[in-house]
C-alpha cells in the first residue's frame, strides 16, 4: 500500500511540476588552456651604446617572436693596442651579463689607420759574375720588417772597349716589388776581360751567339735604343763599339775562315780586328 502511494505522489509531482522533472543542464564555459614554451632562444644581438659604456642583448624566441629577454650591463675595456706598420691601432670592449643565457660580448673599435712601412734605403749584393742581384730593405719602425727578392740581371755595354782604352758594362736588374727600386752597377772592361763573339754570355763562341744577336736585333727600339733580349760585351764581334749586322757578318766569316789543318780562325774577333 505503501508502495502504491509513493507511485501516485511522485506520478502527481511530475505533473504538477514538469520543470523539476526534467530540468536542463547548462555546461560552464571553457577556460583556454595556454600551452606552456619551451623557449628555444635565436642568436644574442648585442648594441652598444655610442661611447662603448653600455651594451644591450636580446635573445628572441624561434618559437615565439613574442618572448624575448634582454639585459643591459656596463662595459669595460678589457685591451688597447697601438698602430704598427700593418696593424691599426684598436681597443676592445667586453660586456659581462647576469643572465647565463648571453655570453660576454665583445667589440673591437678601429681608433687609427696602420701607420705604414718607413723603408730604409735599399741594400744591393751583386752574384760574382753579375747575373743577379738581390735587394734588401728594412723597415725604421721595425727591423723585423724586411723585403727581400733576388732578380737576373741584363748587361749592356754604355762605353766600347777598344784596343788602347777600357769600356764600361752596364748591369740593371729590375724587381718585381716595386717597393725595391731597380739596381744599376757600371763595371768597366778591358779588351782582355772580353770574348769577343760570345753574344749569349756561355764562354763559347759558337752559332748560338749568331743566334742571339739576330734575336737582338729584331727586338731592338730605335727609339728607346733597347732590346728585351739580353747580350753581352762580347756582342761586338767586329769591334767597333756598336752592336748590329756587322757583328753577325763577322761572326759567319769567322766560322767560315777556320783555317784547315791547324784548327786556327784566319778572321779575328773585337777591336783588333
């Protein structure tokens, strides 16, 4: 019976108030969750301030252009040089941060341009034999730097030798450095220090030297008087102070006079002729 009327009541209560049956549910609304960075921070860029007093970095994050950090700290100057010949004169500044993610900077400042070389004057040792010459020069600011180069030599004869009065050969050697002026030596020659003939400086006298003077000659300048082929005194085979075909017609008369039997040339070479 008892059952029957709770049954009843809770059938009449339905009925009566259908609100409380069936009531509508509302779901609160939904905090945005903010997923946590994990920071991954670029490159550090440091700005100084104008007098090098101050020095500012930032990270930014790759993950989050955002989120930076950043930290201003007094700079120090940690090194200052002086200007030599190659080197400017500088000073360096560093920056030291207490946040662990920047790294000390650091900035070095130019403060004057390298001063240069203040070369002494050049210093010419010549071979025996005057096929080269090397040049050395020292710098006043510093003796440890030194320019240094050997280069050959090209002879040409300034002052014919003749039979009753010595010549002079002149020697010049040019150098790649344009730092090393060029090097000139006048040696004078006697008639007996030649081989006359010996155009190409071989201490023979054969048709290469034929060889050499017609290779002469075809480079030679008027206007310059100069040839970029080398020759010696001996050149002047037939000894009359000049160097041109007459030295090669005595040449092939010379070679061509060999006087059968006795091995002797019949036709002289140089001043003597």
């Amino acid at each position: 019976m008892k059952i029957r009327l709770r049954f009843a009541f809770a059938s009449l209560f339905a009925l009566c108030f259908p609100l409380f049956a069936a009531a509508p549910s509302f779901a609160a609304p939904e905090t945005p969750i903010i997923p946590y960075c994990q920071h991954v921070w670029g490159k550090a860029t440091y700005t100084w301030s104008e007098d090098y007093s101050t020095c500012t970095v930032t990270r930014t994050c790759v993950r989050n252009k955002n989120h930076t950090i950043s930290e201003t700290a007094a700079a120090t100057l940690s090194e200052e040089t002086s200007a030599d010949c190659d080197t400017p004169a500088s000073k360096t500044y560093t920056a030291s941060f207490k946040n662990e993610a920047f790294e000390t900077g650091t900035a070095t400042v130019v403060t004057s341009q390298a001063l240069g070389h203040d070369w002494n004057e050049t210093k010419y040792v010549w071979e025996n034999d005057y096929s080269a010459c090397t040049a050395t020069r020292t710098c006043k600011r510093n003796e440890s730097h030194v320019l240094e180069e050997t280069a050959p030599a090209s002879a040409v004869m300034t002052k014919p030798v003749t039979a009753e009065e010595d010549g002079t050969v002149t020697y010049t050697a040019v150098f790649s450095n344009r730092d090393l002026p060029a090097a000139t030596l006048d040696v004078p020659i006697s008639y007996l220090d030649v081989l006359w003939g010996d155009a190409n400086g071989d201490g023979v006298v054969n048709n290469k030297d034929i060889v050499r003077l017609k290779n002469y000659l075809a480079d030679y300048d008027e206007e310059s008087k100069t040839s970029t082929v080398d020759i010696f005194p001996g050149a002047d085979a037939s000894g009359d102070g000049a160097v041109n075909n007459k030295d090669i017609v005595r040449l092939k008369n010379y070679f061509a006079n060999l006087e059968d039997g006795s091995g002797l040339f019949t036709v002289t070479l140089g001043p003597a002729a």
